[in-house]
C-alpha cells in the first residue's frame, strides 16, 4: 500500500485498523514472524516538509509458538507508533550510514512511503528477542503446560551460554 506523500493533508492523514485489509495482516505477519489473527489501531500520517512522521498506536493478536514451552500460543503485541521516513535520495551517504542506525528512522524513495513497510516495521521493532508465555502481552494468564515438563522431552532451542554449560558439567561431575 504505497502512500504518496503528496497527497498528506496539513492535518495530517488518520488511518484506521478496524477493517482490516489483507495486506495490512501480511505487512504485520513479517514483522511479527507468526500468523496473525487480529489488528486494531490507528495511524497518524503527517508530513513536515520531506520528514514523514508516523504516530499513532498499533496493536496484533496472533498465534506463535513460544519460545519457551514451544506451544503454538495467542500473543497481543504492539504498542505505540513513533516512526519518521526521510527520502533516501537526499541523504548523503554518511547521513544514511548514521540513520541507519536509528531504528526509529527509515526512508523513502520518490514520492511515496510504503505503508506495509510501516506497519512490518512497527511490528518488528515490537518484537521481544525471546517471546513467551511469560511475556507481557500473552493473551492467557499463564503456560499451558510447565516447562519443567517440556524440557525433559525436547531440547532447549535456546541454549544457555556455553561458558555457562561447562560449569553446569563441572558440576554435575562433582
Ligand atoms: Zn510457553
């Protein structure tokens, strides 16, 4: 969904998410690397000059396996929008070098920012590094099922650091 930048009123351009467009689902799906069931939200689009401001609040529910228990789960993640889009033409290359850095800024070609880039964006940066059952934002009050149980059955994806299992060895040895 391309926006073109032209046509960003002075007030500002309001999207919303109640309605939700199946390329805004696939947008928030590579953010959230999951399958997502639900989106709600608004965006606020507003243009100063060639700076495109992304405000607003969004919000997805989805089902992903966690990354503790490893059991497909409801997730709700999200959270406010504070995006700014600048035009890649115009940065020189050691301005873009520094934005890059920036998670919060990203850029546009031409005239037109790309919306499902956005709400990808969004998602990605709303990402936890390790989502699980304990996160803030599970849907269900706790773990279906104890990881003292799953442990035993499957292998830890996440191992500890490796320095940290030789001690755990030593000890066992002891
Ligand atoms: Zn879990």
């Amino acid at each position: 969904m391309l926006l073109n930048i032209e046509k960003i009123p002075d007030e500002g351009l309001n999207i919303t998410f109640d309605d939700v467009e199946p390329w805004v689902i696939q947008a928030a799906q590579v953010g959230l690397e999951g399958k997502v069931l639900r989106i709600d939200g608004e965006l606020e689009v507003h243009r100063k000059g060639q700076l495109i401001e992304v405000s607003g609040a969004l919000h997805a529910e989805l089902s992903r396996a966690c990354d503790r228990c490893s059991e497909d789960l409801p997730f709700r993640l999200g959270g406010p929008v504070n995006l700014s889009y600048v035009p890649f033409d115009d940065a020189a290359p050691e301005e873009r070098e520094l934005q890059e850095g920036d998670l919060d800024v990203g850029f546009y070609t031409g005239s037109t920012v790309d919306l499902a880039a956005v709400v990808s964006e969004h998602f990605a940066l709303s990402l936890p590094t390790r989502l699980t059952c304990e996160a803030e934002g599970f849907a269900l009050p706790a773990c279906v099922r104890p990881a003292s149980s799953k442990a035993s059955q499957t292998q830890d994806p996440f191992p500890v650091d490796s320095r940290f299992a030789v001690l755990k060895h030593l000890k066992l040895e002891n």
